[in-house]
C-alpha cells in the first residue's frame, strides 16, 4: 500500500480527504504512544518564519528532533535576504529547497505558502498564511477531539470569537463537515464566519446556528473552541459590550456535559478566565502539547514512504 502524503506539500487542510487527515490522526497516536527516534535520520527540515509563532515552530522543530532529523532555519524573516535584500520569496524558496529535503513556513500573506510549493524542489508545509489557512494546527485539533471523543462523528462543536478573521477556525470548519458535525457560531456581527465558507458548509448538508453568547449553547456541547476577540477591532465602549458575550469563566461550565472540552489554539490574552485552567473540561494546553504529535505525524508520513501505512 503506498502512502498517499508522501512527497505531498501541504498548504490547505481542504487539499486532503478524509481517509488522509484519519491516517495522519491515527499515526500522530501511534506517535505519541511509540517515539520514533530514528525515523527522519540524516533528514534536514528547514524551519522557515517570516511572521511570529511560538507553538508551531516551537512543535515543529521539537517534532524534527524527537524523530531523529536535523532543524535549520531562522525565526525571523526580516533578517533574511528576503527581508533586508529584497529578494523573491520564488528566489528564496528555490535556495531553502536545494538545502533541505522539506520545509514548513509561516508567512503574513495569504497565498505565500501556495506560492511557495510552486517553487520548491521539496515538499512545503504551511505553518500559516495570513487569515488564510493554518492546516498543521486543524491536524493538532482533529487530533485531540479525536483524542477526547473517541470520533469526530456527529459532534456539536462551538466556535466562539473571531471567526471572520480566526484562520483555524476557517479551516477546523472544513475538516470536521467531512465528519457531519453540528455547529454553533459564536461572534458579533462584525467578527462573524465568511458567508462563503458558511455556504460552503451548508452546501455539505451541515447544520449551522447563530449565537451571541456562550450561555445560549453550552450545554448541548462536545466541544468548545474558543478564540480571542480582537481588541483593536472595536472602540472600548463596544468591546467591552461585546467581550461579556464571548469571555469563558467557571460559572458557565456548570451544566456542561461530562464530555465537553475547552479547546483554544493559544495565545490566549483574557477571553479564558485563568480559573477555568484547572477546571476538568479545560483542555487547550494538552492541545497544545498534541501540536508535537500531529506534526511528527505529518513530518513521518511526508518524508517516508512506508511509515503509517
Ligand atoms: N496556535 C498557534 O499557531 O500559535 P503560534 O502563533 O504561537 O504559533
């Protein structure tokens, strides 16, 4: 049987079927269980940031090196020829590839991961382009629902924030309508989800709703996955009005149900009270942990063509 990732860029969370994110979920739990620590020996991944990021580099880079492979990169694009030179991305990633056997980039402008695989030798994975997309943080989330659930099959899932601009939610959206999942929306109007992606979604047959606060949809939860609400965004006025409506404390979990989990892609500013961390329904740092596993998976499946399958 032949992996089907293998030599795959990845850049949207839309280019993969459901049978690839439930093999790259099954291998980031056979990871987690069983280290690897040979399994990219003699590999070098670039590590390639031209915008912040603490958790995906961070996971990608500790994903590399707990799999035996080598790291090199910078964590600051503005230092690069690119950023003080001015040469192409398209030069750039030419020069990356030719030193690497893969590289994962995040870069402020939509579309520069796609860009990027048009001009390299060696698979490219997006560690997030602008608001476009994020699909290595949907892997970690799939991961951990699954994790926490035991299937993403028919769940009730809350979106609650920034859901105009949030990129994992646009793409945490897509992947679980191949699962028919419910979802509750959870924004002010001036932050809510894209008309497209929500025809797109309603397109797929996937129940959608409409909410201004967490308390109208708590309890009939799965999950729920919280994203800050932009502060800049809004005059004070209106942001504090807004920021009630979307701001998670203890009070509200009372009636959850057992299964419910908080997921949040992190950072958090205050939209999580801090006393809701040691509460059992919280579960975003955990997630956050799963960030190693689903990219070992995706790095071990990637690079190797028997590994998973
Ligand atoms: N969740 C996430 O992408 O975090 P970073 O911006 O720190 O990478």
């Amino acid at each position: 049987m032949t992996n089907p990732l293998y030599q795959r860029h990845i850049i949207s969370i839309a280019d993969l079927c459901r049978a690839e994110l439930e093999l790259i979920i099954d291998t980031a739990g056979r990871l987690k269980a069983t280290p690897q620590p040979t399994l990219l020996k003699n590999k070098v991944i670039a590590s390639c940031f031209f915008e912040a990021s603490t958790r995906t580099r961070l996971s990608f880079e500790s994903a590399v090196q707990r799999l035996g492979g080598n790291v090199i990169g910078f964590a600051d694009g503005g230092n690069t020829s690119l950023g003080k030179k001015g040469e192409t991305l398209a030069d750039s990633v030419r020069i990356i590839s030719s030193y690497s056997d893969a590289f994962f980039m995040r870069h402020p402008k939509e579309g520069a991961a796609r860009l990027a695989s048009e001009f390299s030798s060696v698979p490219v994975i997006n560690g997030g382009d602008g608001a476009n997309q994020h699909p290595t943080q949907t892997l970690l989330d799939l991961f951990t629902i699954y994790e926490t659930q035991g299937s993403l099959e028919g769940l009730k899932v809350a979106f609650v924030g920034d859901l105009k601009y949030g990129r994992t939610v646009h793409s945490l959206a897509q992947a679980l309508s191949l699962f028919g999942c419910q979802f509750y929306f959870v924004a002010p109007q001036a932050l809510a989800m894209p008309d497209y992606l929500i025809d797109e979604l309603r397109e797929k047959g996937i129940a959608c709703s409409f909410h201004q606060s967490i308390e109208e949809v708590v309890d009939e939860l799965d999950i729920l996955y919280m994203t800050r609400v932009q502060k800049e965004r809004f005059d004070e006025t209106e942001y504090q009005y807004l920021r009630s409506g979307f701001v998670l404390n203890t009070d509200m979990l009372a009636n959850a149900k057992k299964n419910l989990k908080v997921l949040h892609p992190l950072p958090r500013i205050d939209e999580i009270d801090i006393a809701v961390d040691s509460n059992p329904h919280a579960y975003y740092f955990e997630q956050a942990r799963n960030g190693v596993f689903a990219r070992q998976a995706l790095l071990a499946l990637v690079l190797t063509n028997h590994f998973g399958v």
